[in-house]
C-alpha cells in the first residue's frame, strides 16, 4: 500500500501522530525525521499548517519524475515541460490550501502540472510550433534502435496532430496510466467525457499512423503542430 | 463514430490497439538533475519567503504569490534581508529534497569586504543551527555518514551550501582588465543579492547560489571554496565576475551567466588576484 493510500490520514485539522512540535512551533523546529513515512495527504496536511517547506519537499521528491513525465508527454517539448512542471510545483507549493482531500494527491498534482503546460503551450504560440517539430519531441534514447526510435516519433508526431482533448486523455489513460475517474478530475470534465475522447483519439491515433497488423503509417504529413480544440 | 458519454464500454476495450502501443512507449525518464535543483531553489526560496510573510505580513502569504502564479511568473528575484532563522528554514527544505551539493547558507545584506563575509559563513551557519535531515531524502544529502545522524548529516550538507555571495556591481567590466576589476570587487562594498533564488529569465542561474556553485564546479573550483559573484557585463554583454577563495588565494574568472556544468562559457580567466 503506497503512502497515498494508507487509511485514516485525511487532510483536516487533526494533528499529525509525530511532529505536532513542528506544526505549531517555530517552523524551523521541525521534526523532519518522519516524513518520508508519512503519506501525501499528511504531507500536504503537514505543509498547509507550515513546516519550513520540509514535507512539500518530500511530495516533490515523490512525484517529481512522474510530474516530468506527464509535463513531457503534454507538451512533447522538454523546455516547455521543465518551465511547465516548476511553475506547477510552485503553484502547487503556494495553494496547498486549497487541497481538499476529495481526490489523490497525485490527481492533484496532475491536475496543476496540465493546466501549467496547457497555460505554457497557449501563451506561447512559438512554443507550440516547435512543439510540432520532430526534432524537439521527446528524444529518443541513442540505444534505441533506428526503427525503434522512428516509430516512436511517428506516434509522438501523430499524437501533437489530435486534438487538445483527445490527446490529453490518451496521455493521461494510456501513458500515464491514471484510471479514467482520475483524469476526469485532473481534466475537469465528466468521465464518459474522457472515455469517448480516448476512443475517439485512439481512432484517429490509428488513422494517421496505420493499424498495428503491419500496415504502413500513413497521413503523417510533415506539419505536426498540435491541435488546440478538444 | 459517436461515443455516447454513458457509454458502458470500458476504457481498456481498445480494438485500434493503440491503447497497448502508448503504453508500450518508454517513459521520458526521470526528472534532469538541473531542472531538480531549479525546482529545489525555487521552492526554498517560495518557503523562505512564506516565513517571512507569516512573520510580518500573514494576511499575505498565500493570496500575493498566487497572484504571482497566475502572471506566469516562475519565482521572481526579490529583495531580501535574509534571517537566521530564515536559513534555518531553507536549510531543511533543501535537505529534506535531497539536493547535495546545492548552495544555501548565510549572507549579510550587505558587505564591506566581501570576501571577509566568505570566511565568516560558516560560523554564521553554526549559530543559525541546522534542522534535521529527512530520512526520504535522498543519500546524497546525507554527508555519506548515516551513523552520525541527523544533525551531523545535516551540518556536513550546509558546510557544503555556504560561502556564495552574489552581488551587483553594475559595473561594465573589460576582459582586458578583469585582474582590475576583480580586485575591486573584493574590496569595494557592494549591495548583496539574496543568492536562494530560482533563476530569474533576466539574469540566468548565476544568480542563484545554486547556480554560482554549479559553474565554479564547471570551472575545476573546490566545493570548499568561497565564492563572490557579480552580476554584471564583461565586454559590453551580460556576464558574471566569480572569484574563487580557496586556502587564501583568490582567482577570478569571467564568464556568461548561463555558465553551468561541463559548459562554463569561460570569457576571460583564470587570473590569480595579488
């Protein structure tokens, strides 16, 4: 059972088990030596009563790659993506507050990281041309091979060619691995919202790079700039 | 083809296969080791600058960043007057993340000898006092001696955060003459910069004690070493003076501000000082 997980750890006024010293004292007397015991939700409970900024540095370091990964997929830039998950992580440091408990920390979390790069890839429409390049969408690994690595910017450059909605959804079900309730709520939209936008995504997904039976990729022209409508 | 949103089909019914194809793409990896210590600046700086507001502003701690966030500001550099017991507090942040090697420590407001304050950090550290090291974080800060404890650990990683000062001279500096010029700069008082900061777009990581230490480490420059930096221009563009104090001989270097790890973007140096 993660951290997350672990019943009786609601976000409320309750004090914590260990480290109300720190909770109600001088922020710089923090009992630090339980957080990486404590789950999200005590962390975050933690954090919003102050501690110095120790517990929220323990969601960070908990989270911080997946966070990446959803901020790389999102963007499908790695600038954009850094600029993204720091001003999420920030954000999410400054409203803690407003964490209610109703969902994961990690739905949370998702949630902040994807209006941050939807923000980044809105505001800045030079980032979202060169979101489109092939040369800047998520690196192959050099041990990739040749025909492994292709394949994966093809379906990169077909994934920037969905629309918003769509793509996201697909990132979040099927690469991020989030269940659909969970990014209905990092989306903000009902779940069969985001159960019809994975179908239809997937179709259209299946459309532009041909069917896994060994048929050729096809309709993947060269501009793969990413769609803004859902 | 249409999906009614009640649709009762689940999400795993995928006859494209392209839900399998996705997930079969490898993950983007973890976080780089750069943009974790941008992020730990950035929330250590977001964690001093909450102490600060609880003490004397409380009303704002949480709505005036907000509103920062919403700007699509990542962390401004803001002026600071840095505190003990503020240090005390980015000390543990960055301790609990996990960041060895990263510069966090004690600077006045401002110097008179800058480089006299560089020997003076790390007494000013032992009277702040350190918090304790979180047992999540990583082994890296830890001090490699997990039999001493927390306190021991947590000392080893501020011996390693201090003597970085950052000021701004406004000067124009010359390539040419940076011997000069970093003597000056040695000897003259300048306004300090609050080196805890995230980068700011403006400046680069320079600015930041993070930063400084990272391209002195690009520069061969001992960890133990003091460093001054000042933020200001070689040769008509945007670069940085950083002077190295290390067992009472001072060397000075010109570099850009986007100075970092295998690229130091050396301008001019070294040069030892007299």
């Amino acid at each position: 059972m993660s951290p997350d997980q672990r019943p009786g750890s609601a976000l409320s006024s309750e004090g914590d088990a260990v480290g109300d010293r720190a909770l109600v004292g001088d922020p710089v007397l923090v009992d630090a030596a339980d957080v990486g015991e404590l789950s999200d939700r005590d962390l975050m409970a933690r954090h919003v009563r102050g501690d110095g900024g120790v517990a929220f540095g323990e969601l960070f370091r908990r989270h911080r790659d997946r966070m990446y990964a959803v901020a790389i997929r999102t963007t499908s830039n790695r600038e954009l993506a850094a600029d993204a998950v720091q001003e999420a992580f920030i954000s999410a440091f400054r409203r803690a507050d407003a964490y209610r408990g109703e969902a994961a920390v990690t739905t949370w979390l998702h949630r902040i990281v994807v209006n941050a790069c939807l923000d980044r890839l809105r505001r800045e429409k030079a980032a979202v041309r060169r979101a489109g390049d092939l040369g800047e969408l998520d690196l192959p690994d050099p041990r990739d091979h040749h025909s492994a690595a292709e394949a994966r910017h093809i379906v990169h450059a077909a994934l920037a060619k969905l629309p918003e909605g769509q793509r996201l959804a697909l990132v979040l079900i099927d690469m991020q691995g989030l269940s659909v309730s969970e990014a209905a709520v990092v989306l903000g939209v009902a779940e069969g919202t985001v159960k019809s936008r994975c179908f239809r995504g997937r179709e259209a997904l299946a459309e532009l790079i041909g069917r896994p039976d060994g048929s050729p990729f096809k309709n993947l022209g060269s501009e793969t700039e990413p769609q803004g409508a859902p | 083809m249409t999906h009614l949103h009640d649709d009762p089909t689940p999400v795993e019914h995928d006859p494209t296969g392209m839900r399998e194809l996705l997930a079969s793409l490898p993950d983007p990896g973890p976080m780089p080791e750069d943009l974790v210590a941008r992020i730990t600046a950035a929330l250590a700086e977001e964690s001093r600058a909450a102490q600060g507001s609880l003490s004397s502003q409380a009303a704002r701690v949480v709505h005036a960043p907000l509103a920062a966030a919403d700007a699509g500001s990542v962390v401004p550099l803001r002026p600071h007057r840095p505190t003990l017991r503020h240090l005390g507090v980015a000390a543990a942040v960055v301790t609990a993340i996990g960041l060895g090697g990263a510069a966090l420590g004690a600077w006045p407001s401002s110097l008179t000898g800058p480089i006299a304050a560089l020997s003076e950090a790390s007494s000013a550290d032992s009277e702040a006092g350190a918090a304790p090291a979180a047992p999540g974080a990583d082994e890296s800060s830890k001090g490699g001696d997990a039999e001493a404890g927390a306190g021991v650990s947590d000392l080893s990683a501020t011996d390693r955060l201090d003597g970085v000062t950052i000021v701004m001279s406004g000067a124009e500096h010359s390539s040419d003459a940076l011997a000069a010029a970093a003597s000056a700069l040695v000897t003259t008082t300048y306004p300090t910069v609050t080196p805890l900061t995230a980068e700011a777009p403006g400046i680069g990581p320079i600015a930041t004690a993070i930063g400084a230490r990272t391209c002195a480490d690009a520069l061969g420059i001992s960890p133990d070493a003091g460093i001054l930096v000042d933020v200001s221009e070689v040769d008509g563009a945007p670069a940085a003076v950083l002077i190295a104090t290390d067992g009472g001989a001072r060397t000075a270097y010109a570099v850009s501000r986007s100075c970092t790890t295998r690229s130091p973007m050396l301008i001019a140096g070294p040069i030892a000082l007299p």
